[in-house]
C-alpha cells in the first residue's frame, strides 16, 4: 500500500516547501491585488478568507491533488454513507444524518436511522414545548425554572458551548447550568443556586457507565431527596440521554424521558442528537432546528464543492501543510465573539481527541507528524496575554480568527473596535515589521546607533505568520451549526489525509482504569502500597489531608 508520504503529490509538496525560504506573504499581497479575492471561500453563510497563508496557487493545487490522490472524496463519501469507517470499534459515523432533511434512508447497516433520527427529533422537540408551557412540572406542580445538564466530554461541553453562544436566543423563565467536573465544588455550587422543587436535572451519558456523570447525578438525587423531593417523584425531576435505557430506567428515570443515542455517534460529534437537549431547552427548539440546518448546509458544501473553493478540505489541508512541511506543533483559534469564547476549548476537544493519534487505521506506527496542540481564547483578551508569543515567538502558530460582523449588542464603538484589533491582529501577523522599519520609528530618540541597533532588533517582528480569518453577517443558529460542522469536517479531512481512524478515543482509557485502582487505594483500611512509590506517597497524603 502507498503510504502519504510516498504520494506523488506530497515529494511535489516537499519540492515546493524549499521556494518558501524566500515567500513572503507582504510580498505576495503588493504583487498580486487579487490575492485575497482569490483565496476566499463563501459557503454556508460563512466567508473564508484564508489569503494571509504561507500558500501560492500552486501549492494549494498539489495540496488538493495529494486530498486526490489519498482518497479523500471518497472516504467523505463513505461517512456520509454509513460505512464502517470507525474500524476499531466497528461502527458507521453518522453524526451527519443527525441534521439531515433530504435523505429518507441513510443506513447503518441493514438499519435505516433516518426514522429513529426523526422520531427522537419529534421527541424533543414535544419535551421542549410540555417543559416550556409548564405541561411537564417538578413533582409539587410548579414549572421548571431551572436545568441542570449533567455530562462530560462529548456529553458537555457542544451542549454548553452552542447554549453559551446562542445566548440571545435564549428563553425567558429557564436558566441553564453545567456540571462536568468530578470535583464536588462544581455539583455543590450549582445545587446552592436552585430550588429542587423546580429543578430539571438532564443526565447525558452515552454509556451512562461514566465515573464523572454518574457520582455527579448520584449526589444530584441524593441532594433533591435530601431537600423534600420523595424518592418515587425523582423521575420527575429526572431525565437521561442514553443509550443505556435499562441502566437510566433503574436509577428512577421513567422510560418515556430517557431518549435514545446510537453507537454510530461519537461523544464529539453528539450536540446534534438528544445530547443536544439542553441547548433546545435553552433557545427552543425552532433556533436547535436552525442550528442542524446550518450545519446540513456546511455538509451539503463539503459533499459538493470542488476541493480548491472547499472550506473544510482547504483548512484541513493547510492544517496538514503546516504540520508536516512546516514542523508546527499547535494552532490557536481566536474568537472575535465574547458569546463564542468556548469554541477554543470545543475544537480543542474535537481535533485532539480526534486525531491524538500515533497509529494508523491499520496499527502501523507514523512518519510523520499527526494532530497538532489547539488552543486559544477569546479575542481581544489574548492580545494583553498570549498574543506575543504568537507574534515574536520562535514557533510558527497559525491562527484562525473569527468575527461575526454585527454584533448583538451594538454598544457605542465596541464593536468597531473589536473588529479593527481582530483585523489588525491577522495583519501584524502577516505583514510583521523589518528591521529598518523598527529603527525608522526610534528615529528622535535621542539614542546611540548601539542602543538604537539593540532595541530595534526587539521590536522586529518576524511577520509570515500564517492565519484564516472567519467570517460571519451574524452569530445566528445557522451560521452557529454551520461553523461547528466546518470544524468537524475539517477534522475529518485532517485525520483522513493522515490515516488515522478519528472516531475512536483509545488513550483516555488507561487513566480511567488506573484511576478506579486509585480510588481503591485512597479507600482502603490498609496503608497504600500496591502502586509505585510515588503514588502510593500521594496517595498516604491525601489520607492524612496533609503534606
Ligand atoms: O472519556 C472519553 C469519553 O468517552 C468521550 O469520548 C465521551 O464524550 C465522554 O467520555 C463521555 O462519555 P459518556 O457520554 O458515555 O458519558
């Protein structure tokens, strides 16, 4: 088998790196008016603008024909199609049939899950309405106030982050809370703000085996028995998504209110199916409509455009291109939206427990370099703290900016503001200052040509430094559903490329069984000693509560 290195394509990617010694990207914008014209892409209510790239015209060819030549229209093909692209664990990846309004059949299998996708679409948004119209009440009659959505990984933060920013749309009367952490502060601080009495608790486990979700709803029940809720109203109060039905039903949740999850939705990829809930709960259920239907639109656009005008296949292949031709080791991703501030952490999620792989589909080790490091913030937070290592610092770190153009809150010149700090972030990076332009500005200083020479070399900036800017007219549902499936997509265009098989999550395993040998060890009668010295030292610590 041809691996992706041996690809035609990628020895011309190789031939083609070495002419980036001289490319200049200042240069390139003074040559070639066009240049950001050309290099944008609109789809799906969202615009790409990916010019400010280490990238010419024929880079961008060899890195669409290297997609080519690894199969990448393909393998989408096969997603969307429900083969069994998940080898591992061997399961389809149909987290796209989640938010699908044209197809009939999409099978899983010999299963068409288009019906049960419906259905359970019908389901929530019947709960949504009896929860809205106070149909569905706490046990004393009274409506619900507050929701507390209990979950962890792929079970919390799409929900969380897609509720945080569709904040605007949000329904009066209901506030929404998150628990994830084990820590018991993060359960008890938001138990001290409701009234179980008209508390909805919203218990998320695909597994419903999660150490985390489990003890956080366990000590959530204990709390509402313990403040007046009868043990046999819990299943008021109650309700899971889950594909364990037996496992919610014997914890007190009635049947009809636990709603369903399939094998063929990863945790990452799950806020739009009934983990979802939450999110329908805060905005309605008409905005989480809005929401699949932006991302149905991004899908549609990943199905059909050509790979050069493709928004996911062109930032995953740049991703690619950095990584591997460029040695970078992270990404950052700058939200220009205090509503959007979580979707650092949310594509953090998706891309690194994605691709964090070593291996590939097969089990043969890599030569090359796989998922990058993501991190990031909100802008213009970033730009008093972090923003100078990605401007002076010795690594390349491209960035992705994203501005909604119009503002929710359009206060005196804020959004202006923003708007110019994340324009002129993109272009600092891009343009950087010379040497000589850094000496021409302490010019009238008063300072010798050693001191002028010593404090300009400081204030050179180093410039080439490559980014995508995002762009939005608005942070809606849509352009919100759209922009998460683009990184979705582009997750899977990254980790196709490469190989890897980004739906399973085998590293997060081995902590979790450690930990329960832990937890065993912090709970015996005898003194820890079944585990290395260091741990059993902690461990005899955390038991005096001392150091
Ligand atoms: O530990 C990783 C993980 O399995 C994620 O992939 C998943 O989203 C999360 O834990 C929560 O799992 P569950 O929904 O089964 O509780």
């Amino acid at each position: 088998m041809t691996t992706l290195t041996q690809l035609p394509a990628w020895q011309q990617l190789q031939q083609q790196r070495d002419s980036y010694q001289e490319f200049s990207l200042r240069a390139s914008f003074a040559a070639d008016p066009e240049r950001a014209q050309r290099m944008s892409i609109k789809a799906a209510a969202l615009k790409l603008d990916f010019s400010k790239n280490l990238l010419t015209d024929d880079t961008l060819s060899a890195l669409c024909q290297l997609a080519r030549e690894a199969g990448l229209e393909q393998l989408r093909d096969g997603m969307f199609n429900g083969d069994i692209i998940n080898n591992t664990e061997g399961r389809a990846v149909l987290h796209t049939a989640l938010r699908n309004s044209q197809r009939t059949e999409i099978n899983d299998g010999d299963n068409n899950v288009v019906p049960e996708v419906n259905a359970t679409l019908a389901k929530m948004k019947q709960f949504v309405a009896d929860v809205h119209g106070g149909v569905l009440t706490g046990h004393t009659g009274k409506a619900f106030t507050d929701v507390i959505a209990i979950g962890i990984g792929g079970s919390f933060l799409g929900p969380k982050v897609a509720t945080e920013a569709l904040r605007p749309y949000a329904k009066d009367g209901l506030k929404l809370h998150f628990v994830a952490n084990v820590d018991g502060t993060a359960l008890a601080e938001k138990l001290k703000r409701v009234n179980v009495e008209t508390t909805l608790v919203l218990m998320s486990s695909k597994s419903f085996s999660t150490q985390e979700t489990i003890a956080n709803t366990v000590s959530a029940r204990d709390h509402f028995i313990a403040n007046g809720v009868p043990q046999s109203a819990i299943g008021d109060h109650f309700v899971a998504i889950s594909s364990n039905v037996p496992a919610a039903v014997e914890f007190g949740m009635k049947a009809e209110n636990v709603f369903p999850m399939w094998d063929w939705v990863g945790g990452r990829y799950s806020l739009w199916s009934a983990i979802g809930l939450p999110i329908a709960l805060a905005v309605g259920f008409d905005h989480f409509e809005q929401l699949l239907r932006g991302a149905e639109a991004m899908d549609k656009h990943f199905c059909e455009a050509p790979l050069e005008q493709n928004m996911p296949a062109v930032m995953g292949l740049l991703s690619l291109w950095y990584s591997n031709f460029f040695g970078t080791q992270s990404q950052v991703l700058l939200s220009y939206d205090h509503y959007l501030r979580g979707l650092p952490a949310y594509v953090q999620q998706l891309d690194m427990e994605s691709n964090g792989k070593s291996v590939d589909k097969d089990g043969n080790p890599f030569d090359y370099q796989t998922g990058p490091v993501i991190w990031g913030g909100e802008g213009t937070n970033g730009q008093h703290a972090y923003h100078q290592l990605i401007h002076q610092g010795t690594a390349i770190i491209p960035a992705d900016f994203i501005m909604p153009l119009q503002s929710h809150n359009p206060i005196g010149k804020h959004h202006n503001m923003l708007a110019a700090n994340c324009f002129a972030q993109a272009q600092a990076l891009m343009q950087g200052k010379t040497f000589a332009e850094a000496k021409a500005e302490l010019a009238g200083k008063n300072l010798d040509e050693a001191s002028l020479d010593r404090l300009a070399s400081h204030k050179v900036m180093p410039g080439n430094r490559p980014s995508n800017t995002l762009l939005m007219d608005k942070l809606t549902p849509f352009t919100l559903g759209a922009l998460v499936a683009l990184y979705e997509h582009r997750t899977f265009v990254q980790g196709a490329l490469w190989g890897i098989n980004s739906f399973d999550q085998w590293g997060v395993e081995l902590g979790k069984v450690l930990g329960d040998a832990v937890l065993a060890e912090i709970e015996a009668e005898t003194q820890p000693n079944k585990l290395d010295a260091s741990t059993n030292a902690l461990v005899a610590s955390l038991r005096q509560g001392s150091i």
